[in-house]
C-alpha cells in the first residue's frame, strides 16, 4: 500500500529522508506486524522507486544483536515515481517474513535504495516486542479434507490468550500447527473484561465460535475459520435473558437469547434495509363545476 503527499517549502534541502513508523510495539506470535516508511525526496529529483525486490529491504534483530532468520520476501513490489517536494509512504506487513516465534525485544531497520540515486538510505531503529499472552484455553483440531481425500487430516490447534496491550485487557485467537511452531494467524477478538469467562465451541467444519462479554451488557460473538481467517463478528446484547452458545437441531451453532444489536463492524456486513415502495400517486382532484 502506498501513499504519496505533495508539499512545498521555500527553503527545502537537496536531501532525501527515510524513516519507519510502527503503529504499535507489542505483538503476538505470529500477529501481522504492519510498518510504513516513509520517504521525503528534497533532492530536487524525481525518484524512481520500486523496481525489483531489493529497493526496500527489512533488518530484524535481537537486543544482543543477533539477526533474525528471513522465511520469506517482504511484499515490495510496486514500481512508482516520487517527484521532489513530495512525501510516499508505503505500508507493508513484515512478519510472515521473518521468524519471530520467540518472546522477546526486537529492533527493526528499513534500507531504501532508488534507482537513480546512488546511495542506499537507512532509517532509525525501531523498537518492538513479541509477547506471550495468558493462554486461557487451546484446543486441537483436524482440519476438513476436500471430497474425495483420503489422507488423515491435517491438525492444527485453536488458542485463546489475553494480553494487556496499551493499558487495555484484549482477548486474542491463535491458529497454530499441532506443536505449536507455526502460527496460521494470530490477531485481537477485542476487548476483555476482568472476569469474563469466553464461551467457545467447535463446529461440524471445524470453525471456532466464542462468545465473551466486552461491556456491562454486550457481549462479542466471533467464528474463526481453520485458516485463521474471522468469518463471523458480531454484537448482542443482554435484555431479559443472557447470550448463550447454542446448537440447533441440525448441530448449526449460535448465539441464543439476548438481542444481537447491528454495527457497521459486523461480518459479514449487514444487508441495508429495503427502501419502502414509493407512495402511490394521488388521485386528481375533483373538479367542481
């Protein structure tokens, strides 16, 4: 994802500046990890940007210094041009890319080289954590086979975990591989209160639901599907009686009770309500000889 802004400045400098910015410094194990950096061109130049895979680059470390191992590329391409006086941002996820299983302090660095230009410009260090949450419950899985496969299913495990991120209690999701070693995905369900207990069931498709409390009466109900993705998010309310996970007769699971309560946040998205049927016209009017 890239982003360019247009600026001006009497007195700009022949200079080209990079920087990287995290929106967050605390991660899961296997959490997307979205960075931007940013490139201000003062050269008075017109920058070529994005031809191959090295004109950005990512550097991850430990604290002592030792260099995190690359699984993977990145996701850089994208060739643009970045006149002078003007600022790009581009915005990628770096955490598929590199192995980063292991609680701890990391420090990242971007290196930007344009090719027309014949430096390689490096931005300031960034700072990070992967952390390991409270592990309040994790449940293995077989995922479904296509029709006609015969091979024993793949497992994979199903994990929820708490953490206090930015001073805020959130319940998080994991979907890992049968040992643990590597996360499918990983990403915040919300907010948690102190003593909510999260209700979770596995379904006939091996998809995930949990029902837990965020507020005084408001409950988040969420589906997480084998490969990590959320399929399902809603909102209830508590009225008369309490949300509950519930399976039909069919062996369909939801929520009972309660009142679901509509928010553009909702997945899937919720249908707009059809427009009324327009007014008929109005007879015409009695003509009074």
């Amino acid at each position: 994802m890239l982003f360019v802004l247009a600026f001006f400045s009497g007195s700009a400098l022949a200079q080209i500046k990079v920087d990287l910015v995290l929106d967050q410094n605390q991660f899961l194990p296997g959490e997307a990890i979205p960075v931007a950096v940013r490139i201000t061109n003062f050269s008075g130049l017109t920058l070529r940007l994005g031809q191959g895979a090295d004109w950005l680059r990512f550097t991850v470390e430990t604290m002592d210094g030792y260099l995190v191992p690359h699984q993977g590329e990145v996701p850089v391409a994208g060739e643009f041009e970045l006149e002078t006086s003007t600022v790009a941002t581009k915005r990628v996820n770096v955490a598929p890319a590199f192995v980063l299983n292991k609680p701890g302090p990391y420090r990242i660095t971007a290196s930007v080289k344009p090719a027309n230009w014949d430096q390689e410009l490096v931005t300031p260090t960034r700072s990070f954590e992967i952390f390991a949450g409270t592990l309040l419950w994790e449940q293995a899985f077989g995922v479904p086979r296509p029709a006609g496969e015969t091979k024993p299913p793949e497992v994979r495990r199903y994990l929820l975990q708490r953490a206090i991120h930015l001073k805020e209690l959130k319940l998080y999701v994991r979907v890992t591989d049968q040992r643990g070693e590597t996360t499918f995905a990983a990403f915040p369900l919300g907010p948690l209160l102190n003593f909510s207990d999260p209700e979770k069931q596995i379904d006939k498709q091996s998809q995930l639901h949990v029902l837990y409390q965020v507020g005084a009466r408001s409950f988040n109900y969420s589906v997480i599907n084998p490969d990590g993705k959320l399929v399902v998010r809603q909102t209830h309310e508590y009225t008369d009686t309490r949300p509950v996970l519930r399976a039909d007769l069919t062996g369909q699971i939801g929520v009972s009770g309660g009142l679901r309560r509509l928010s553009r946040d909702d997945l899937p998205s919720p249908k707009p309500s059809p427009s009324p049927p327009p007014a008929p016209p109005a007879p015409p009017a009695a003509v009074v000889k």
